[in-house]
C-alpha cells in the first residue's frame, strides 16, 4: 500500500496535510499536476489547496511559459507545519517518524489479533 494512501486510510489527516506531506517528501517543490496524480485528488481541489497556501504564505508561485504547470515552491514554515502533522495527527495513530517517511514508499500491513 501507498505511504499516502496508508496515512489517508488510518490517520486523520486532510487534503491540506497531504500536500504538505507529499511537498516534504519531494524537496518542497511540487506542481498541481503531481498531486493530482500521486494523492488522487481532483486538478481544481489541489489547486485550491496550494492557491490558499499561498496567499497564508506557506508557499510561492513560480511561473513557467507555456501549457507546463506552475510549481509550488514551500518555504521554512513548512518545517514547522511537518512537526506539527506528525505530532498532532500521524504518530498518536501510527508509529511513523519524518526522518522515517522520507525512506518509506511502499507500507506492508500486519495485523494482530489477541
């Protein structure tokens, strides 16, 4: 299973933690395209998302010519929006920390019955 698809499924975490997770794991330049792809979320939604972001200052814009996506570029808060998720959010459900999803792609699922 998908380390996002697996945080979706077991944390509650929303679109807007997703996108800042997922900006994490790429080096905090992203485009709308990529998120549509990789979190499975619709082109308009996550291009909502980032545009709110942005004008919160989270993020900045950067153009490029033609029909090519803009791409997102994350600032130094979005160090302490990580912290934040994994506090709030990630580790009291999953026992993930940041330095250990940067590594993860795939999640293998074991259940224990008692």
């Amino acid at each position: 299973m998908d380390v996002f698809e697996f945080i979706k499924k077991y944390c509650p975490v929303g679109n807007g933690d997703l996108i800042i997770l997922y900006a994490f794991k790429k080096g905090w330049k992203i485009t709308t395209i990529e998120i549509k792809e990789r979190l499975k979320l619709s082109y308009n939604h996550a291009y909502n998302i980032l545009k709110k972001m942005e004008t919160a200052g989270f993020c900045k814009c950067i153009k490029r010519g033609g029909k090519q996506a803009d791409i997102y570029e994350f600032n130094g808060s979005g160090k302490y929006l990580i912290k934040r998720i994994f506090e709030r959010k990630i580790m009291p459900y999953v026992n993930i920390t940041p330095e250990e999803f940067l590594n993860i792609e795939e999640v293998e699922i074991a259940l224990k019955f008692s």
